[in-house]
C-alpha cells in the first residue's frame, strides 16, 4: 500500500509495540500520539513486509477498519 497516494484521511503515525502471531492472523498493537490500536492482519503479510515490534507504521482508519503500512 503506497501511503502517500490513499484518499483516507485518518492517518497516525505511529509505533508498533507487541504482535500476538497466529497461525493466519496477528494482532498488531501500535501506539501514537492519539493512542493505542490495535490491528489484525494476515500473517503471511506481517512477513512478507517485515513489520516487527518497534517498526514504524502508519496507521490509517476508516470506519472500523484499521490498516498499517511501513513508515
């Protein structure tokens, strides 16, 4: 996801401080200025993008939808 170019104008920056992995899905807590969200994203994803604890992301969000993409 190329962040400068998504029309969702709720975006934080942020930090990513704890990652619950499953097996398909992980729960990926990060913390801003505004504070703690929490995300769920596809494993594989987490891995193939290289999102960690203390990674910077940007979190956008849309309804209750919540998405990260590196900083």
């Amino acid at each position: 996801m190329d962040i400068r170019t998504t029309r969702i104008r709720n975006q934080l920056q942020g930090r990513i401080v704890s990652i619950i992995r499953g097996a398909v899905h992980s729960e990926v807590d990060v913390v801003t200025a505004a504070g703690l969200f929490t995300s769920v994203v596809e494993t594989e994803l987490l891995d193939l993008i290289g999102l960690k604890a203390g990674s910077a992301v940007v979190a956008t969000v849309k309804s209750s939808d919540v998405k990260l993409a590196a900083a």
